[in-house]
C-alpha cells in the first residue's frame, strides 16, 4: 500500500508545497494551452473550416473548466493560484503559436501535438504527488483523460 502520509512542516501541519507546485505549473499550462487554442480557433482556414473551429471550442471549453478546478483545487490547499500574464508568458512549455491564417491541417497537427506536450507534462509532474495527495491525483487524472480524449479526436482529423 503506497505512503499516503504528508510531511510535517515545523508547525506540525502538513506540507503540500509539492502539490501547490504541481498544481500551479498545470494551471499555467492549461491557461497556455487554452490561449493558443483560441488563436487556431480565429485564424484557421481551409475547406474543413466549420469542423475544426467548433472542436476548437470544444477544447477550449474543457481546458477553462480544468483552469478553474486546478485554481479552486489551490485554494483548498491553502495556496495562491498565479494565473497572471507575466506567469503565463514565462511558461516555455509550448512553442508561440504562428500568426495569421492557419490551415485547417496545420491547426490540426498544431493542437494535436501541444495536447499530448500538455499531457506529457501532467503525466510526468502526476507521479511526484500520486502517492501524497489522492484527491489532487484523482482531479489531474481526469485532466488527462479529457484532453487525451481531445488528442485522439485531433488525431483522428489527420
């Protein structure tokens, strides 16, 4: 059975600073992601126009309701979620996304491989705090499964 046990700070309270960063560079992520989202949802074009843009805001949709659980779920912890634009611009996880008109199939190779950098990088951060806050696990693991979700659509586009 895995140690569920947090460390104590010297106060004797439970130290989530591990999750707090967890938490903190996914809720960047996400907010990232979502933008670049919402600039291939504006500027694409091509025959497959109308499809694509609706799935956009699909994806969009799902990546605001995951920004506001990851801030709310912060909250709960006791911490400061950051989502200024300062923090955000400072996120080196995902390439600028190209100005201008985006073909359909661009957009599409595009967002496919920024979700699966996305969910690469909650995979890699999940297993630092799996075994130290089930509940903050149990909410990136539904995280993933959405946007792994989303990634097989885009994928499926090809």
């Amino acid at each position: 059975m895995a140690n569920t046990t947090l460390k104590k700070e010297s106060g004797g309270k439970a130290d989530y600073r591990p999750v707090h960063e967890v938490l903190q560079a996914n809720l960047l992520d996400q907010i990232l992601l979502s933008l670049q989202v919402k600039q291939a949802h504006w500027n694409i074009v091509g025959p497959r126009f109308i499809s694509i843009h609706e799935f956009l805001d699909v994806i969009y949709g799902t990546l605001q309701e995951q920004v506001d659980q990851s801030a709310e779920r912060l909250r709960h912890l006791r911490a400061f979620p950051n989502g200024n634009a300062s923090e955000i611009a400072e996120n080196e996880l995902l390439a600028p996304m190209p100005t201008g008109e985006i073909s359909d199939v661009e957009v599409v190779d595009l967002i496919t491989h920024r979700l699966e950098v996305v969910i690469a990088a909650f995979r890699e951060r999940l297993g630092t705090i799996e075994d130290v806050d089930v509940v903050t696990a149990d909410m990136i693991h539904g995280h993933i499964e959405k946007l792994e979700a989303h990634g097989w659509m885009m994928r499926s586009m090809k």
